[in-house]
C-alpha cells in the first residue's frame, strides 16, 4: 500500500506542468505569487500569442524555449544525437523569476516546475514553503 500512495503522492506531484496542465500550473503559481505577477505573465501571454515575441523570464520565454527543444529534437538528422537530446531532455531548463524577481520558478524540458527554496523571499519562508508544496509543486 505504500508504493501505491507514494505511486499517486508522485503522480499529483508532476501535475505541475505548463505543458500538460497550463491554466492550472499557472494559476497555482499565482497564488504563491500575487495577482499582479500573475496579470502580467497572462497579459504577456496573450500579448506573445499575438505577436510571437516572448519575453524572457516570463511564462511565455519559457514556453518558446520548451517549443525551440521540441523542434531541435524533431529535426535532428544525427540519431544518436537526437536518441541523446532526448534522454536529457529533463536536464534543460528555464526559470521564471517570481513578483519581484526574487522567487524563482525553475522549469524543465518536459515542462516541470519546481520552486526553489533558496530564492524563496518571505517573513515566514517555511510557512511559504508549506504552502507552495501544497499546491502540488516540487521544492528544490
């Protein structure tokens, strides 16, 4: 029984993902981090989507990184080199700074996220911490 819920606990942990489950990484990420950090990431988006410029350490930065990974691995001719991007594919990543600049939000190749617990700012960063865990994300 406790494969079967450390099975599930880490199932619900990879849930927080922007490419399998967006709207509601997203939104998670916005509760840690205020309403005005998270209007600007969906204003940016919305904005990105209209004129395909992305801006770096912003939600829509990062989604054109994770794309140009996709393509690169799609379009390599060299086998073992694409057998090779597609093994450490979990190894590259993007980061997404928090209202402020001072969270950060680190983002896999495969679109995890993960918030790290040494550029977490707070009165009470274990309290802050508590709560970013119970919304699903990993700590690093």
């Amino acid at each position: 029984m406790d494969k079967v819920k450390a099975g599930f606990e880490q199932k619900e942990k990879l849930k927080m993902n922007l490419l399998t489950n967006f709207d509601d990484t997203l939104q998670a990420m916005g509760e840690i981090e205020g309403y005005r950090w998270l209007k600007e990431q969906i204003d940016d988006w919305e904005a990105a989507k209209k004129t395909g410029k992305m801006t770096e350490l912003y939600v829509s930065g990062v989604l054109k990184f994770l794309d140009q990974m996709k393509k690169k691995i799609e379009e390599e001719k060299d086998e073992e080199e694409k057998k090779y991007l597609q093994e450490h594919l979990q190894d590259y990543g993007c980061v997404i700074y928090g209202d402020g600049g001072w969270n950060r939000w680190f983002v896999d190749g495969k679109g995890n996220v993960r918030f790290s617990k040494y550029n977490a700012t707070a009165l009470n960063k274990e309290k802050l911490l508590e709560k970013v865990q119970a919304l699903g994300f990993e700590i690093r």
